[in-house]
C-alpha cells in the first residue's frame, strides 16, 4: 500500500461502475475518480495518487461497506504487484465485470451485435501463465526495500502496479507453474553471492537486467536471461550454473538490452551451450515451435478454446483462401489450414515467420504460406490482386486494434468472413465501428484469458452484409 503518512486519507465515497482500465469509478461534485482495488457498490476511503490526463487515479485505503463479492486475496503482494489486481474480488463476478467493460464498449461505439453470451472462464485461475518476465532493479518500490537475505534496495520481481518505473521483489508468485520461482530464488541468491550488479534504473547502470522464464505443459523450461552490459565470463558462468541446477531448462538463451526504455526482450536472442532458442507447445494435437522471442498466447488451456470456437465458426469447405494478419507462429492459421484450401499468413516478427513454417512442416501442413512483413506494408489491394481474393480474413491484431487503411482493405477485399480476435474491448468496438461498414456482426464470444486482470480476449465473427 502506498505510503498513506505522506497523503490524506480521503472520503468515505461510494464506488459506482465498473471502467475499462478495470478501476472502479466514484463520481465527487461532478467529477470522476477512478480507484484501484475497490468493487463497484462498496463505500471506502481512499488516497489520490494524481491526475494524469485529466484522469483523478487513486486506491483503497478501508473498505466501510464491503461488496458480498469481496474475497481474501491469495497473494502478499496484492496491493504492489500488476500481476493479478483483481484478486480480491470473487472469481466469477470477475467474469461478471469483464461481461460489463465490454458491452459497455460496444454500446459507446453503437456496435450491433447478437446477445453477449457470458465470458467463458479460464481453465484453471492460477499457475496459467505460460512465460513471465522478472526484472532486476537496484532500487525497487518502496515496499520492497529489503529481501530475505537482508539485502537493502535489491530486488528480482516485477513492476509495481500502475508504476512501471518500480519493481517489486516477489517472494511468491501464482501466475506460473515451478521450477519459475525456483529459478528465481536461484539466481537473485547466486548473483548477491556472486556480487553481480543488479539494474539501476536511475543511473542506467548494472549488469543484470531481466529474466523470462517460459514453460509448458511437459515440464521443459526455457530461459532468457536478459543483461544490460555484456561481461563474458560473470555471464557464462551464471548460464552454466543455471544448466547444472535445473535439468528441466531444455532452451538456454541470453540477449543484451538494447535499450532503457523498458526490460521486455528486443535485443538479439542468443543460445547457450547445446541449447536451442526454441520450445515446444501442442495444442489439440499440433505440435508448435515457438522462439524465445516469439509471442504465443499466454493461457495455453484457453487459447485452445479459442481456437476450437474459430474453427467452428469459420465453416470452411476446402475451397476456401484464407487470409490470416497478424499471424504469430501460425497457431490460428494450421488451425484453419485442415479446413481451407490456402491459408496465408502476414506476421511483422522474422522470428516468428520461421516458426510458422517449421509449424507447418511438423505438423505435415503444406497448404499454408507466411511471409514476413509489417501488415500495414504488405496487406494492401496490390496483395489481394497477386494472391487472391479471400473467402475468409482472420486477424488477431495487439492490444491497440489494428489501423484505419487495413480494416479500409479488409472492408474492400470481398471477404465473405471475418474473424477477429481480441485482447482489448475497447481498441475492439472502435475497430468494429469501421468494419460494420461491409459486415455485421455474426457471433461475439469472450473468453477469460487472463484471471485476476481486467483483461479480456474476444472472439467476432463478421459477415459480409447483403
């Protein structure tokens, strides 16, 4: 909790509605005050943080009227930790308030659809994550100040919620399944034994910068330690010691930040020891490649059900050309590829590119193509003359939507079919407002993708109108 001597203890005020930033919002004097780790219905006071963007943002100090859907949270790091916010709040009202940020979203943007059918839940609500990221920070958030080796202003955790610029030292975690908090434990011990500098945010200094650790469903382990500087034998010392103590790390990799600005990996990926810079996935029955850089769905369980739905939907025939945007490592486009007569994939990530081909060749899919290129560069009519009119486009674009000119080329392709797949309601609504130009909304389902968050993945399919 943030330090409330430095602040004034606000309210009690009474928490109205639900928005999409997943904070519950109270209206003072006609002005808004959005407020984290409250449920709508609950009278509290609270602390506010700041205004930013003419946005007042605050969070719960007391709860004087409790909502019936307030639970214990599981985690110590509840109030500091981004990972899983919602989690004093009941599991299936999450669901409830996920089903109201999105059709409040698409209710904002006039989008006519079918009846939302209720969010389909997670599989499993903890240990469902498939990779995190941990960063290193020599001078982390406040409520962190001391690990349990005693070592001042040392951490190995995550950013603090809505403070990207703090790190939280996480001493328990349920996102992930183990060995990822044993290895955490491992390397933040050996690397304080060793004297190896952890990453000083202010002075952009330090040798240790992040690890991401990715795991499936067999057990094996992949590991990207991520460095701000390179030191040659402090680093393959540390790698080596890593083999030795996890036999279950099957892909070793290590990458320099090319950057400042954040800890995610954008550097150069590469292997260590006899390892390769790939893992390995299957998905009712596909066997999926995936490099240590390559985005693959977070919740395996779910993503299947996601896929399964699509390819539902999608009725295909055998005759069909289909478009896939945004194709990642071709986990949608060799699910549609059994049912089409051509699926062609459009991915921005070389990396990713390469693993969709060697998806498809394991698999024994040959009526697939993927070609690497930005979408906005490459999907234009000039494409659509060289490869064909589409019967079917699907896209699963990032968390903002995709951009006006390729929703203007989806809308003029002729496409009978669209498939759209969704990581934020609201970039969702604002893209279907273009779209509903040339189609109507078919079938609309959400799926809960990631428990404990505000977020939400969901599944439209578009037909094109007369």
């Amino acid at each position: 909790m943030t330090d409330i001597q430095r602040k004034t203890v606000r309210g009690p005020i009474r928490l109205s509605e639900i928005h999409s930033s997943g904070r519950s919002i109270a209206t003072l004097e006609g002005k808004n005050y959005y407020i984290d780790f409250g449920i709508p219905g609950e009278e509290v006071t609270y602390l506010l943080h700041r205004k930013k963007l003419g946005f007042r943002l605050g969070e719960v100090v007391d709860v004087v009227t409790p909502s019936a859907q307030r639970v214990e949270p599981f985690c110590m790091h509840h109030l500091q930790c981004g990972g899983c916010p919602w989690q004093h709040i009941d599991y299936n009202y999450q669901l409830v308030l996920k089903h109201t940020i999105l059709c409040n979203a698409l209710k904002h943007y006039g989008i006519e659809t079918p009846v939302v059918p209720a969010v389909i839940p997670s599989p499993i609500i903890h240990y469902y994550r498939n990779r995190v990221e941990y960063t290193f920070s020599a001078n982390p958030s406040s409520d962190a100040r001391h690990n349990d080796n005693g070592n001042a202003g040392l951490a190995l955790g995550f950013h603090r919620y809505a403070e990207p610029g703090q790190v939280i030292d996480i001493r328990e975690c349920f996102l992930q399944q183990q060995p990822s908090r044993a290895i955490c434990a491992f390397v933040k011990s050996y690397a304080i034994e060793q004297g190896l500098e952890f990453y000083n945010y202010e002075l952009k200094t330090g040798f240790l910068r992040s690890i991401s650790i990715r795991t499936n469903r067999a057990g094996e382990v992949q590991i990207v330690v991520g460095f701000n500087t390179d030191k040659p034998t402090e680093r393959e010392q540390l790698l080596r010691k890593l083999q030795q103590e996890f036999p279950a790390i099957v892909s070793l990799c290590w990458t320099i930040h090319p950057s400042h600005a954040h800890s995610q990996l954008q550097g150069e990926i590469h292997s260590f020891g006899n390892t390769e810079p790939y893992t390995h996935k299957i998905l009712r029955g596909n066997r999926f490649r995936i490099h240590a850089a390559s985005f693959f769905q977070p919740n395996a369980r779910q993503a299947e059900k996601i896929f399964e739905t699509a390819t539902q939907w999608a009725q295909l025939t055998g005759r069909e050309n289909v478009y896939d945007l945004y194709a990642g490592v071709g986990t949608i486009a060799l699910f549609l590829a059994a049912g089409a007569r051509h699926v062609t994939g459009i991915e921005g990530s070389e990396n990713a590119v390469e693993d969709a081909r060697a998806n498809a060749l394991m698999n024994g899919i040959s009526n697939t193509t993927f070609i690497a290129g930005d979408v906005l560069e490459t999907f234009k009519p000039g494409f659509l003359q060289e490869h064909g009119k589409p019967d079917l486009i699907a896209l699963d674009p990032p968390r903002s939507g995709t951009l006006i000119e390729i929703k203007k080329t989806i809308n003029g392709s002729g496409a009978r079919k669209v498939l759209y797949l969704s990581c934020n309601p609201v970039s969702l609504a604002f893209d279907l407002k273009q779209l509903s130009e040339a189609y109507n909304v078919a079938h609309i389902q959400p799926f809960d993708m990631i428990p404990h968050t505000h977020h939400l993945e969901t599944l439209v399919l578009l037909e094109k109108k007369g």
